[in-house]
C-alpha cells in the first residue's frame, strides 16, 4: 500500500516536469533561424534532453522541429546523442 501511494506522488512531480520541459519548445521561421547563432554542444545537449518532448509537439504542430537546422555539426550532434542517452538513462540499463 505504502509503494501505491509514493506511486501516486510521482504523478504530479512528472506532470509538472512535463509541462516546464515542453514550454521550452519555440518554432522560428526558418530564415530567422539560419541567420541565428549557430547551436554548439550545449543546445545539442539541450535539444537531446526534450527531444521526446520536441518529438511529440511535432507531431501536432508543423513548424516544431526535434533537430536544430542551424546547428554547427558534429558537436551539435555530439551533445544531442549524450542529451539523449541521459534522458534515456545510457548504456546503464543494459545490465
């Protein structure tokens, strides 16, 4: 019963998670966009953590993209695969 309820508490804390990680998403036309810094490891990283986030506002909504298209390449990439693995938990859960 104890596990039930502790259960019933992480609900609300991922809604409200959810919800912060999701206004994050913005959609810029795209010219605006390449005439824009560049995105470098960090925002890869970034774009990595919400990109399930990004992936399903997409899905609805056709100026939401998960991947930045003015990105400066490998490292941008770099840091959207590790974005990524953290949000997924890596290569840990494979044990």
């Amino acid at each position: 019963m104890k596990n039930l309820i502790s259960r019933f508490k992480l609900i609300p804390i991922l809604a409200i998670a959810l919800f912060f990680l999701s206004s994050c998403a913005q959609a810029l036309p795209v010219q605006e966009c390449i005439e824009a810094d560049s995105y470098g490891f960090f925002g890869g990283l970034w774009h990595g953590i919400i990109a399930p986030f990004s992936f399903v506002v997409s899905l609805f909504m056709d100026n939401v993209a998960m991947y930045a298209v003015n990105n400066n390449g490998g490292w941008y990439d770099f840091g959207f695969v590790v974005g990524a693995g953290i949000l997924f938990g890596g290569s840990g859960k494979a044990s």
